[in-house]
C-alpha cells in the first residue's frame, strides 16, 4: 500500500490476455498518476502480487486457462486488495456472480476510460477510507460473537485461532454493521452508507454479499446468529459488539 507521507503512487494491476488492453491501460492510468503492472494470466499473476502486492487489481474474466472468476477467489481468500472486473459479459447474472465471488466493482467492456478510470479512484477511495471513516475513535480491534476483528489488517480471528481475510467490500460491510449493531438496516442504507454511487450496487448485490459474508463467519450460514434477514425490513447484525 503507498506511504502516504512519500507521496508514492497508488499501484495497479491489470490482468488480462489481450494485449492492446494491457497497454493502453497501463498508459491511461500511469497518465493519471497511478503506477501500473501487468500481467497476461494466472500464473504472472500470482507472481506478481507476491513479489509486491498492488493496491488494486484489474482483472480480465474471460482467459484462457484459469479464467478471472477463479483467480478472484482465490485472491480474496489470501487477501484484502480490490478487484474490479472488466469483461464483455454483459449480463446482470455474470455481474452478480462477479460481486458473489469477492470483485469490488464490475465493468463492461467496451468501457469508457473515464468511467473506468472514476470506478477505480471510487474502489480505492473505499479501500483506504473505510478504517478511518467508520471505525469509531479509531478502534483497531472489535469482538463479536466468537470473532475479533483488526481493521487494521482487515481480518478476522476466530476464537480457535483461525484467520479470515476480508476483502474490500466485506470489510466495508462488516464495519457498516459494528458500527449499528442491533440496528435494521434497509438494503437502501447499506448502499448509501457504502458511498458507493455509480459502482453498479443495487440490492441484489447487497444480498449477495451479505450470503457470501455469512458463509465466513456464522456457524450455519442457511440459518444466521450474527447477520440476520428481517423479512420486508432488510438486514440486523444481531451480535454484540465489544471495543477492545
């Protein structure tokens, strides 16, 4: 992540097969200011994060071999940077399916570079903004339930010892929850409070990341202690929550 005290630019990763997209992405976002690597599949995918992790990913679905989907799921099981997706899979299922399996963002290709460009600076604003935004007096660590939370490092410790790591947007909701809990929240405030306008949220993605968050955290996700479904209300984090 940039220091910000260097004033070091934001890294991006671009990760797709074709490459006129690589380039021209990588000379529209280094034009505005971002620092930018490429990589043409999986494999030099992984290796570039692992020799240094970018601050956000752009991640191609359709590849030969392993595709975009499966990459993404295994990126956010092992980390918390953003994905945005860019693909030509038009349909409101493949964007659903995309948001289910960790992505942050969703754009269909062929895209404006201006809007792309907007979605990204709106993923990384979340990505470095949501520690400090809503945890309240700065709180690094939270407890509930048999989890404690450091929003520091964005992960999760269970009570036995077992580390989740939360991607972007599950950190995002996870805080938007601590912060009210026992409180119903419409699946119109969750968006709001995401600040999330103009990222394609609407709220059949909150539901989406609310299932996919409770297949994480709760003990028998079909039937919810923590994240609760109030029929016609929306959603209530029903734990309590303690500062630690």
């Amino acid at each position: 992540m940039p220091d910000p005290a260097t004033n070091a630019p934001e890294h991006i990763l671009v990760i797709d097969d074709d490459r006129d997209i690589r380039e021209d992405l990588r000379a529209y976002l280094t034009e505005n200011g971002y620092r930018v690597s490429t990589a043409e599949n999986a494999p030099a995918a992984r290796r570039g994060i692992h020799s240094e992790e970018p601050d956000l990913i752009l991640l191609d679905v359709m590849m030969p071999g392993e595709d975009g989907i499966s990459l993404c799921r295994s990126i956010v099981r092992l980390t918390s940077i953003p994905i945005v997706f860019i693909s030509a899979r038009t349909d409101e299922i493949d964007r659903i399916v995309g948001l289910e399996v960790g992505a942050d963002d969703y754009v269909c290709k062929p895209f404006n570079p201006r809007e792309l460009l907007a979605r990204v600076r709106s993923v990384l604003r979340r990505s470095n903004g949501n520690n400090r935004e809503m945890t309240p007096e700065k709180t690094r660590y939270f407890e509930f339930d048999r989890w404690t939370l450091d929003t520091a490092k964005r992960c999760l410790t269970r009570d036995d010892g077992v580390i989740v790591s939360l991607s972007s947007g599950e950190f995002q909701l996870l805080m938007i929850f601590i912060a009210r809990p026992q409180i119903v929240m419409s699946r119109e405030r969750i968006v709001e409070l995401s600040h999330a306008e103009g990222a394609d949220v609407f709220d059949r993605s909150v539901d989406s990341q609310v299932s996919r968050f409770r297949k994480k955290i709760e003990r028998d996700p079909k039937n919810p202690d923590i994240i609760q479904t109030v029929w016609g209300g929306g959603y209530v984090f029903a734990a309590d929550v303690k500062k630690l």
